[in-house]
DNA sequence: TATCGGATTGTTGCCGGTAACATGGCGGTG
DNA sequence: CACCGCCATGTTACCGGCAACAATCCGATA
C-alpha cells in the first residue's frame, strides 16, 4: 500500500487515528486484588484460579503444563478452582512466552475450486485434531506486487509453519523468495520424478488406459491442466507414459486451465478430423467441457468419442453422460499436507506417505470404440 | 476428548510431555545489552530498532501508533532505523497488550460446496483487507459433541470476532448455545422476513419465474434446499410467493439436500405424470441431477420439461443442455458478512446491505411449453 | 531428635508491545 | 532573569503465561 517504504504498518495502518484510542485500562489494582470479580466480563486467568485454588499461579502453570510432582491435595484445589471459573488458557500469551503458536498459516488461491477447497477441508480437520488452527491467506497471483505484501505480512503472524494448500510455480518462487523462517511445506501435488509416478497420481492413468484400450481405443487426446501446476504437469506425464507403455498413441495434448470453458475451447478448436477416439482431461471440468464440445459438433459421447475427467467432482455422476473418471481423495491429501508440515515443525522425519487413492471410476461417458 | 472435565487442554494436552521441553531461554543479558546481534535469527523488536535509533522504545511505538508529536530529526532517526532492521511488528505481542487482535474466527461445514467454499474466499480478501486473518474452523455438524468442544475451543483464541459463513439451524442453535463474549455474525443468509424477499434472495425468482411463464410455463415444480439451512427456505419462499403472485401453480416442492444426487432421486421418484413442465431447483447441482433424471424417463430438456437453478456455478455453462439459473455472487456475500462483522467490533451501526446480485441468466435448459 | 535432601511450592523476571506517569528542555512572560 | 507551562521524550508498569531460581516443607536417616 505504501510504496517506498517496506514498514507499511506504519501511519499508513488501520488503527492508527490520532487519537491513539486504545481501551481503557482496568484501574490499577496490586497484583494480588486485582482478581476478577465474579461478574466480571474478562476471562480468568492462572492469576485468578490460583488466587481461588489458594496457591501460587506458578502451581497452576505446573498442572496446566502436566507437571507431575503436585501433591494430590494441592492439584484437587487447582482442578476445582480451574473448573469452578472454567479457566481456559490465553493462548496469545502462551504464544508469545513460549515462541511457539500453533497456527498454520495456509496459503492458497482459487479456493473457490473443488481441489483447493477440499484440500482446505482436509487440512483444516487435520489441524485442528493436532492442535492447530489454519489461517488462510488468499493470495492474488494475478499482482506479484501484493504477493510479496502478503507473504511480508505472514511474518508477523507468528506461525508455527506454512504451507501452501496448492502449488503453482509462481507460489513457489514467491514462497522461496520470501525466505521464511518457519517451517514451509509446498502441498498439491509435488513435481514427481518419472519413477514415482506409479506409485502416485500416475497410479489411475494405467487403469484408466487399459480401461479405453479393452474398449477398443488406440489413439487418445489429452487436455491438459495449466503447464504451471504441478499437479498439471503430473497428470499430462502419466497420461503419456501410460499411453506410451502400451503401444498406443497419444494424438496431441491441449492446453486448458482447469475450467469447463477450457476443456469445450479446446475441443472446439480442433480440426475436423479429431485424430482420436477417446479423450483423456486432466480433471472433471474440462471433461464436461469437451462433452459439450463434442455434441456441439454432433459427435455424441460415447457413441463416437469416449470422454473421461479426474477428480470424481460429485457433480461428475449427474453429467450428462455421468463421467468416467478418477477419483482423487483431496482431503486426505489435505491432511498429508498437514502431517507433512507438522512433522518438519516438530523435527521429526518426512513423512511423505502421499498416497492419493486415485481409483478408477467407470461410469457412461466412455463405451468401445465406433465401428468406423 | 476428554469427557469428564471441561477443561480438556489440562494434561491431555498436546504438548504435555513429562519432560516440559520448551525452547531454550535466550541468555539473559539486560535489557541494554540484548540488542540482536546482526545475524540473529529473531526478528528486531522495537528495543532492537530504538537502539539503533538511539531513543527509547516508547518513541519507537509512537511513531508506529502515528503519533503526530515527534521532532522531524527524531522520527527521521527512526524510519531509517525500522527500514535498517526491517522491522515488523509482533502481532501476538500487540494483541496481549492491547487486548484486541485482528482475527476472525470462521466457522463452516462443507466449504467443499460452491456457495461455501466462494464465500469463503470473498470474507478472506475482505477480512485481509481490513487487516484481519480468517481462522477457518470447520464444525462437524453430525456430532454435537465435537461442535461444543471446537467452540469451546473459540474462546481461547482471542478473536475479534466470529463469522458464520453459511448458517443452519443446528450451527445457529449451537453458536447461541456457546454465548461468546466477542461479536458473532452470522452469515450465508439470513431468515428473511416475506417482505424483504424482493430485495433479497428472492429478487431473482420474480424474474426466472417471468421468464418460465414467457415461454408458456403455467405448472411448476420445485427441488428445494434441506429445510435446516434458511438460505434454502428462503428460495423456496421466494419460489412459491414469485409463483403465486402471477396465478401461476406449484405442482409441489420436492425435498433435497442440495447435491445432484438428491435432485436426481426426487425427480426419480415422481410418478408418471410430473403435472408440471417446469422444474425450478434451489440451486444447479439439484438441477444438474434432475436433468438426468428426466433423460433417464425419456424426457428432453427443454423439449419436454424445462429445468432452471440457481447459484451459476462455473459448469452450469456446460452442462448438458447449459442451464438456466440465477448468478449468485457468493464472494460479495462473504465481503458482506465480514463488514457486517467488522461494523459489530468497530461498535459501528450495522451496514446490512446485502444485496446478492441475483440475476437471471438464461440459456438452453429452458423452452417454450411443448405443444401436449 | 537434629540434620539432610529431595519433593513441593513460591518469587522474580521475561516475552514484545502499549499506556500511564515522570522528567528534561525549550520558549514565553512578568 | 526567574518562573511557568507545554512539548518531546524517557521510565515504569502491565497484559497472561512460562521458566529459572529461591524458599519452604516433609520424611527419612543418623
């Protein structure tokens, strides 16, 4: 916001009027009147339930923290006096003695798309169950310049480590450049080397092409994701290895950018003559797109041209024809995200146990291939 | 987890080993010599930079709190030295102190749906760009339990505030349960008075309805959203007053959940004779699902039955036939819910400007009434 | 029964920031 | 030229929790 200066939460920041406001302070009592009248709108603190338990507040932190070495007498009174105000501890200022938060700062875009917002659901279930909280911060990779805004402010959350729900090149090179001193883990699907692939996203473009294949298919269209995804790249790979370990033929590789209009673009623009039988996009949207595209053109699917997604959206079962597709476990790859980071936070070994059941899901969209 | 207590952080907490681990304490230097050594890992505090400035801290805060009396040179000492350290402010520090924060505690369930999931999005840039970070904390609504100990759990995260973004009747009755003392939204839409329904959600329907009775449509059916979430009461509302304020008939409302699944099976499950030969979904996955309900009769749309949504979803554009329906902004609804948040803690009146831009969009799963 | 030592518990100080209060310096006035 | 008052800045205290260190307490041993 401030161009020529990188403190932007100076006077150019949201609470700063000139009146330094401010909420009054409670009047200035010692340390040991000033617990809280009963009524009082305050939650209580280690001060006041030691103060009711009849004991230091330190003896408080002690059992909060699972101190054993409480005489049974003195822990009964702090139990009580913990249960009696319903003590809950401030975990702002926990954070802030302690160095340690147990926030999560999740970086994502286009969370309104399926992948990233079951991503952020999985993520956000398995946080919470470790303990931790995701803060989301949406960044708008369309202004590089409010990236790194972004991501300065992320300093200043303190977090106990960052991830990012999806990668694109350009949120890596922007995390990378931000030089972080916390934790950072890269989720979405990570680039894969040729060997894993098998083992990983790969594992359903073997099953679906053997599928198409037994139906009769030999040469296949891919419509790809966007080229800086990852996630993108990965699944164009498998698809041709795939195809390619097979014998078969991959008559050319589209580019698309995830969304329905892409995938019926692509398919439109294509020449009169398809060159294939079957086509393979690399996620659901796209598909429904080239279905569109193809029955625009008076090809119906599957009659004349098979059509298979990734994903399994659940609208990919209401399409028209209900889609072949495979289905990808985003939450789960949520919650490895999560393990992942959490592991590198507390200096455990990667995990890396990515194992995205991507299983194969027959439904009408593909069927054998036309007599000719 | 820990049911017979109420303050379940005690020694089932995460980080309670027997062993008290904790980072290591700084040495402890006084407070004159701590200064960061230059290659420090933390980052500066404002000691850090009033040393370097050579003034004391608090004239350091002054000029970050935009206090208007300090001399040209000593606040010129003070830039360069914040921009030296880059300095950043410590937000937990400032939130302990101040006793305010800048984060909003989000509660959802299924931010994997379209609705959700965008207005998600739309509250995190609006939250963000008033200087707040979106905590996401996702409600098991199928578990009471689980619900009362994650809002249990709100309360020690000093928030300051907490957003519904889609709100039910079980999350409402919970959220009321938990009687916070931060200010509560809530979000997605809100019981509307028949009044309102004009200018709210309903605005649309008048038209959609409008444009079904252009084409000859006098009979009517509607799949509507499940009876908990007001959001799909509200659409029904406005479906049967729209309907009824022109004469026109409602052949019957059909129950769904919003999924295409469910649009689907209602329409499955009508008898031979749909007595209407229009279906108005409360939104386009149900509409998505009751097209191929009607293909599987042997039933085209629109030739036979015309079917309409709501929400335009991305794919709506391509679905088979592309669908008729109404655009909802979602990522407007989520500004709106976090200004009307943001009005509660500023203590400003309420802006309540909800305007869901519902407009009509038409394309070809409507057409005129077949001839009979 | 006095002493010793570990077990318990209390006291003090700090995290980083902000507010209240205190102080030094300057100019203006009588 | 002394005094007053305000301006600019410094000093101290505190938010709520945790940890180092200090001070008890207790039982067991000599």
């Amino acid at each position: 916001m401030d161009p020529h200066t990188t403190v932007d939460d100076a006077p150019t920041g949201d609470d700063v009027g000139g009146e330094l406001p401010g909420r009054p302070r409670r009047p200035a009592l010692s340390t040991l009147q000033r617990a809280s009248a009963p009524g009082s709108d305050k939650p209580p603190t280690i001060y006041d339930v030691a103060k009711a338990a009849g004991v230091s507040h330190q003896t408080v932190t002690r059992y909060l923290r699972g101190y054993e070495g409480i005489r049974p007498a003195t822990r009964e009174r702090v139990v009580a006096a913990l249960e009696e105000l319903d003590y809950r501890p401030n975990l702002t200022a926990r954070s802030l003695t302690t160095g340690r938060s147990h926030r999560i700062g999740a970086l994502t875009h286009e969370i309104d798309k399926h992948g990233p917002s079951n991503i952020a659901q999985g993520a956000a279930a398995a946080a919470r169950r470790a303990g931790y909280v995701l803060d989301i911060f949406t960044l708008d990779m369309s202004d590089p310049r409010s990236i790194r805004d972004t991501l300065k402010m992320l300093r200043q959350h303190d977090l106990a480590g960052i991830l990012a729900l999806t990668s694109t090149d350009e949120m890596t090179r922007a995390i990378e450049a931000a030089k972080f001193t916390v934790p950072v883990y890269l989720g979405g699907e990570p680039d894969e080397t040729p060997t894993e692939h098998s083992e990983l996203t790969g594992i359903g473009f073997p099953a679906l092409v053997d599928h198409l294949a037994g139906l009769g298919h030999r040469s296949f269209l891919h419509i790809a994701g966007p080229a800086t995804w990852p996630a993108a790249r990965n699944r164009t790979q498998a698809y041709e290895d795939a195809v390619a370990a097979r014998g078969l033929r991959s008559a050319g590789v589209l580019p698309g950018d995830w969304t329905a209009r892409s995938g019926h673009d692509a398919v439109a623009a294509l020449g009169e003559d398809l060159g294939a039988t079957a086509i393979v996009a690399a996620n659901d949207q796209m598909a429904l797109g080239a279905m569109l595209a193809l029955r625009r053109r008076g090809l119906s699917v599957p009659g004349d041209v098979s059509v298979t997604g990734v994903d399994d959206i659940p609208d990919a079962a209401y399409f028209a024809p209900p889609l072949t597709t495979l289905r990808v476990d985003f939450a789960a790859q949520g919650r490895n995200i999560v393990d992942g980071l959490l592991a590198q936070i507390d200096g455990r070994p990667p995990v890396r146990s990515i194992t995205p059941h991507s299983e194969l899901v027959v439904r009408e969209s593909t069927g054998p291939v036309p007599a000719a």
